[in-house]
C-alpha cells in the first residue's frame, strides 16, 4: 500500500488513539473516580498484565485455532521460577531468554 | 535533578532492548508494504505497537484503511479503561490531563501502579520517554535492516516482553492475594476464549473487565 492511503490510515489511527486514551482524563478532569469503583481499579493492572502475557503466548491462526507458542510459555515458566525465588528482575529476564531460545534451537 | 535518573527511567530500562527489538521487528516487516518514512512517522505519532501491528496485519491480509484502523482502535481499547484509572493522579485542567493521558503504555502504566489506585505521575511520564525513545529508534534501525532480515525470535528476544508483565503481575499478586489470583484467573481465561471469536486487540480489552471482581469485595465506609 503506498500513497494518499497509508497516510490517512496513520492519520485516522493517531487520532483514535488520541480519543482512547485522552477521554477519560478528559471528562474526569479533577474529579477522583466513584470510591465503590477503586475496589476494580486497583485489581486493573492485575487482569491487564494477565491479558497482555495470554495473548503474548497464544496465536490464532488463519484456521481460528488457538496455538500456544510453547518455547514462550517456557521462557515465560523459568522467569516466574525465578521471580519467586525473589531473583533480580534482569537475571529473570535473562533467563526467560535463554529458555525461550534454548527451546526454539531444539525443536 | 543532580545526576542521578529518575526512578521512572531506572525501572523502564529493562524494557529498552525487547522495545527497541519489537520496534525493530515493526520496521523490517512494515518497510517493503509501507516504505521507510511511513512506519517511522507511525511510530512516532500513534506509538503503540500492538495496534501498528494489528492495523500493519489487515493490510497485508488486503483489507482497507476503513478496517485497519478499527483493528488498531480495538486493540488500543484497553487504554480507554486505564484512561479512567490513572485521571486522577495526573495534574491540571482537563485539557493538559487528556495530554498526560496520552503517556499511557502497558509497561508504565503497570510500573506506576502503587498498588493502592493511586499511580505515580513521574513514573508514568519518565518510564514512558524511555519507552517512546525505544520504540521510535527500534523501528528506525528495523527500517534500515529491512533488507537484511533479521529474526528477533530466534535469540529469544520477543519472550523479554510477557516475561516482563510476568514480573509486574507477581507484584501485584503479592499485594492482592487471593482476589489478586482470582482476577488474573479470569482474565486469563476470558483473553484466551474472546481471542477465538473476536478480532485482535479486543481480548485484552475484554479480559482486563476482570478486575470488576473486585467490586464484590466491601469496602469501608
């Protein structure tokens, strides 16, 4: 896709992001949100991190069937391991990238 | 700020080589569809990468701008509930609040959690330069290598970013517990079910409702 195309589709999608992620900022403005909400907002990075790492690790092919990206699904494994062991977060992460090529090397 | 870093930018740096390697990935596949100066104005002005890349796969798959840009809106959809989230820790009128709000990525988002609901403004602003400044040099390099193709994968690189949200989910887990496990049980399993029947982006959107579960919790006076 070349030409007059693409830019309104940078354009479009700009301002859509612009929109998403200025509206409630905007229409709160200084108001706190209700307090019988905060009980779900302070779970919110909760169930977005969990959402985030699921569709990291699933991928849904041309067929509409689920796979599981199984190297990082390993990787993801070792980096939580460590994390609980209470390791660093950059040794975690180090060896989430190791498991996780390690594992694509072999298969 | 005597040469010392912001805390913002100290817990961001983890996070510099998968962004700058999946703004890479971004630049080398979008390049040979797009040219070399359109990913990098993407990048620059709608700088998020999962919805570059979910409006970048309805091109290839031969849809139009029309459905392009509601994949890439879906997918940003998350950003209106963490919009609702984080207004009241941002400063002044509505106006420069919406233009805070523009900062909002999943990382920093994330990472300026106090775990209270309340978010640490600072955090949220230096975590996302970081950030920005990653993603837009990622997709520069990716567009300059796109020739040469490199494989990210390969070295493991593309794990850096869930094992990354693993770290940030654990501490959460550790404040919230029991209701902490529930919610992320749920949201497990609604993102993985609504990724079969809805278009890309808008499971993590759907799944992140999970966190309504807490409103079943009483609250004091």
């Amino acid at each position: 896709m070349q030409g007059i195309d693409l830019w309104v589709l940078i354009a479009m999608l700009t301002l859509a992001t612009v929109v998403i992620k200025g509206a409630g900022p905007f229409l709160l403005g200084d108001r706190d949100i209700p307090a019988r909400l905060r009980p779900a907002e302070v779970l919110l990075p909760t169930a977005l991190m969990t959402a985030l790492i699921t569709v990291a690790l699933i991928r849904v092919g041309a067929d509409g069937a689920i796979r599981i990206d199984s190297a990082q699904c390993v990787g993801v494994l070792a980096a939580t391991m460590a994390l609980l062991l209470r390791a660093p977060l950059v040794l975690s992460l180090a060896l989430a990238v190791v498991a996780t090529a390690t594992v694509r090397a072999l298969i | 700020m005597p040469r010392t870093f912001h805390p913002g930018v100290i817990k961001a740096l983890p996070l510099v080589l998968p962004t700058v390697a999946l703004g890479g990935a971004f630049g080398v596949v979008a390049t040979p569809l797009m040219g070399p100066v359109a990913p990098i104005v993407m990048s620059c002005l709608v700088f998020a990468g999962s919805a570059q890349f979910a409006a970048f796969g309805v091109l290839t798959a031969g849809g139009g701008v029309m459905a392009a840009t509601i994949a890439g809106a879906l997918t940003n959809l998350r950003f209106l509930i963490t919009g609702f989230a984080i207004a009241p820790s941002l400063k002044g009128g509505r106006i420069q609040r919406a233009v805070e709000g523009q900062t909002v990525v999943d990382p920093s988002f994330a990472l300026a959690g106090r775990g209270d609901g309340a978010f640490d403004r600072g955090v949220l602003l230096w975590s996302t330069l970081v950030q920005y400044v990653s993603w837009v040099v990622g997709t520069l390099a990716g567009v300059i290598l796109a020739g040469a193709n490199p494989d990210p994968e390969a070295y493991g690189l593309d794990v850096i970013m869930p094992a990354f949200f693993t770290a940030l989910l654990v501490a959460e887990l550790r404040i919230h517990r029991g209701l902490g496990a529930l919610v992320a049980a749920l949201a497990a399993a609604c993102a993985a079910v609504s990724a079969l029947v809805l278009a890309p982006g808008a499971p993590v959107a759907v799944a992140s409702l999970a966190c309504l579960v807490g409103l079943s919790r009483r609250t004091g006076p």
